[in-house]
C-alpha cells in the first residue's frame, strides 16, 4: 500500500463527503493507496494546504481556483495544476446578518469584511461591491482563520465567505437569518468552489497515482451522490475513524441538512464526477486578468520588496505590475488528463 496524504482546505465537511466516503468503503484500498486526510484545525491553520504540497509533504490538496492559478504567477514557485473539481458550480456566497441591513453589496462600503487573506479575494469583493454601484471601500479585517465564521457571527464583522450548504445551515439551525450574495449573480465568474491538485511536476512523474486516486475518489462521489442520507451517516463514521485523535467535531444535524443540499453538486449532467469544465477555467482566468488581478504581488503579513505587500496594499495601492496571458497557460493550471476516460 502506497501512503498519500491529503491536506483539506477546511475542518471536514460534506464538501469532502465523496473522499471520506472512499475511504470507508475501500475503494482507496482497492487502488492500492493507503490515504490520510489532514485538517487544517490540526496546524491552527498557520500555512495554506498548497505550502504541503509545494515542500513535498502531502500529494495533493484541495482549495478554490485562485490558490491553483497563483502559483503560475510570481513570485517562482512549484506550479500546481488542478487535476479535479470536488464540485461541479459553486456554492459558496457572500453573507451577511439580516439584522445589519446590509441587503446588497453596495452597502458593504465602509464595513468591516472577515477576510482570509487570499492574494485575489479582497479584489474580487472590490469588483463585487463595484458592480452593485458601490465605491469598493471596505476594511479587510483577518482573524484566525477557523474563527472566521464565529467573530461574523457574533457581529464583529459585517460580511464573510461563505458556503451555502455548510456555514449557511449552521446558522440556520441556529436561527440566525442571513443576507446571501452568489457571486455570479453580482458579474463575478466564479465557476469553482473547490478544486483538487498537486504539484505539476510530482503529477507527471506518478501519473497512474493521480489516476487511481480520480478513480476512487469518483466512485466515492458517486457513492455519496446516490443517498443523502446514507452518504451523512457515512460520512460522520469516517469522519470518526480518520481523525479519532484529532478532536474533529461534528454536529449531526448541520451535517444532515448540508448533505441534502451538496450531493446535487458532486455530479455533472454527464453522469461524471470530478471533470474540470474547462470554459468556466477560461472564463475565470479571463476575468482576474481584465480586472487587473493577476498581478506580481503576493500577500504577506511581513511584506518583502518586489515580492510580497499588503492585503490593502493589493486591493487599494500597487498590487505590482500586471501579468501578461501569454505568460500564464490556463490549460496546464486546469487538466483532465488525469482521468481513465
């Protein structure tokens, strides 16, 4: 048994149902990979699931297109390429209390936005607010990561990134009612919530593991999307299983109800898991360079000269210089080469 690791991009959650589900059915067994899924909770979240693949110490990760995409650009750094989409749209949005009456994005001028400090999300929040006749004015406030959710929530922040079917349905449950804004709906193209990838280079060196992990990953997917609920009480059991000493916390009910909502999203209208839609890559990626988004600059808290600067320096100052298309080639960040057939 070959061992892979695996870093999520979030505390377990029915996003990653499919995964967990191969797991506990055998089907990662089958192709003879002994898998192990790391959470971020376990790490504080103090480095991105991309950093562990970059150093080589986990196969793949999972994480939103723009985390694929800045790698491609400066500064030098492994490449990463998506080689499978978790999700088939998005299903995510922007969320804010009812109670606030911030009931559009132009309102969100002036108001405090619970950020994770992603090189692109402050920008693309910008355009958003922009599109809605808005000025783009917001303060970018970054806590802890996996605090995110709960400082919005207590109304220390007026807005967050959301996902419908999980954070959503907590604060259903909890009776909290939210304004939700899809991003699409405002003139975003954000085609993908999560995506799987790896290195570029350790992808083409093994390419029958990436291969047999699509394989069962696909079957766990499918698996899930057959019965909501089988695939929630599955999910939970390995959940359990996989990370017994790592004090994952689950609440059945979220679990159940996010379940019902997600298994529409795991398969195409193909019948097929997992495949990249490679108009809504180009459409994106076409997007952040019209905008002005791909630019040289990265975030960092510790900025260093003609490498990194600010997360308001990158909304608001000189992100650095743009990058031109013919530098960047969306067809090696996105592939489905990995998949049988």
């Amino acid at each position: 048994m070959r061992e892979v690791k695996v870093v999520l991009d979030w505390t377990p959650n029915t996003n990653h149902t499919g995964l967990y589900v191969a797991k506990e059915k055998g089907y990662f067994a089958e192709e003879g990979l002994e898998v192990k899924f790391i959470s971020p909770h376990v790490y504080d979240y103090k480095r991105t699931p991309a950093s562990f693949v970059e150093r080589g110490e986990a196969m793949f990760a999972i994480g939103p297109a723009e985390s694929v995409i800045s790698y491609s650009l400066p500064p030098e750094r492994p490449r990463m390429q998506a080689i499978g989409a978790l999700l088939q749209d998005d299903a995510t949005c922007i969320a804010t209390l009812k109670s606030s009456g911030i009931d559009r994005p132009a309102k969100l001028d002036g108001q405090t936005y619970a950020s994770y400090a992603a090189r692109f999300e402050g920008r693309i929040i910008k355009c958003m607010i922009q599109y809605d006749g808005g000025k783009g004015s917001f303060i970018e406030y970054v806590p802890d990561k996996l605090d995110t959710w709960g400082i919005f929530l207590e109304g220390k922040t007026s807005a967050a990134w959301i996902f419908n079917h999980w954070e959503a349905t907590d604060a259903t449950l909890k009776g909290i009612e939210l304004n939700k804004f899809r991003l699409k709906d405002y003139g975003v193209p954000y085609g993908f919530s999560l995506l799987l990838f790896g290195c570029k280079e350790e992808l083409e060196m093994d390419p029958e593991l990436a291969s047999a992990f699509l394989r069962a990953c696909e079957k766990g997917f499918q698996e899930a999307a057959k019965d909501d609920v089988a695939a929630a009480e599955l999910f939970m059991t390995a959940v359990s299983k996989e990370h017994q000493h790592d004090s994952v916390s689950l609440v059945p009910e979220q679990v159940r109800e996010s379940q019902k909502i997600i298994g529409k999203y795991y398969i195409a209208d193909n019948g097929k898991w997992g495949r990249i839609c490679k108009k809504k890559a180009q459409t994106l990626f076409d997007w952040l360079s019209e905008n002005g988004l791909l630019t040289t600059l990265m975030q960092s808290r510790s900025p260093v000269p003609g490498v990194s600067t600010t997360l308001d320096e990158l909304r608001d100052g000189d992100p650095g210089r743009p990058v031109p298309t013919e530098e960047v080639n969306p067809d090696e960040i996105f592939t489905n080469k990995y998949f049988s057939e």
